[in-house]
C-alpha cells in the first residue's frame, strides 16, 4: 500500500489465478489418473488442512499438511488397532472441529478485526 499497490483489488486478482492454475491442474490430474473416488478423496483431505493452516498463509497450509499427514499416520498405527479401521481418516477432522473452536482463523491465518 505504500507504494501505490491497490491491496483492495490485488487480493481478488491473486485468488482468480491460483482458481484458474487449480483447475488446470486438477483437470490434468484426473485425465492422467482415470477420475473416479481417488479425485474427490484428494479434496476431501486438502479441506482439513488449509482450514487448519490458515486460508491466507502458504506456510500455514504447508504447516497443516504436515500435521494432518502425522496425525493421520499416528492415528492409522496406534489407534485404529482401539478404535476400528479408518480412524485415521476421521483424526483430521476431528483436529478440524477442534481448530475452529480454539482458533478459527486457522494456526497461520491473521483473524478477521472488525471496526466499529
């Protein structure tokens, strides 16, 4: 901002590139696999990790991808033997309810202030 750069519409135009370059890539992803389930399982697991990251921080989404990736591990060796099969895959959302109930912004993301 205080070189001159509109933040108000340069946020809008970051977020438009990285839907498109997304989309692209996802679209090229599912005609080098074969589409089906595995497609929709990827964006069932990158849900949890960038609402744990922070949905404005990269490291943030890097941060949460590790944990989710450790959680989900730990949880598939050592739980699942207690809890049943899958157990692993619900850990991460389970750490995602928590997340939003102690931070909502996520553990990188700045939280929203509001001005009265």
């Amino acid at each position: 901002m205080s070189v001159g750069i509109d933040i108000d519409h340069h946020l809008p135009i970051v977020w438009a590139i990285a839907a498109v370059i997304s989309v692209a890539a996802g679209v090229l992803w599912t005609f080098i696999s074969g589409g089906g389930f595995g497609v929709a399982l990827v964006g069932l697991k990158v849900f949890p990790i960038v609402i744990i990251g922070g949905l404005d921080s990269i490291l943030g989404a890097i941060l949460g991808a590790m944990i989710i990736g450790a959680l989900e591990s730990l949880g598939a060796g050592y739980l699942d033997p207690q809890f049943g099969g899958g157990f692993g895959n619900i850990a991460s959302y389970l750490l995602l309810i928590a997340m939003l109930v102690w931070r909502p912004a996520g553990l990188l993301g700045r939280p929203r202030i509001e001005q009265m």
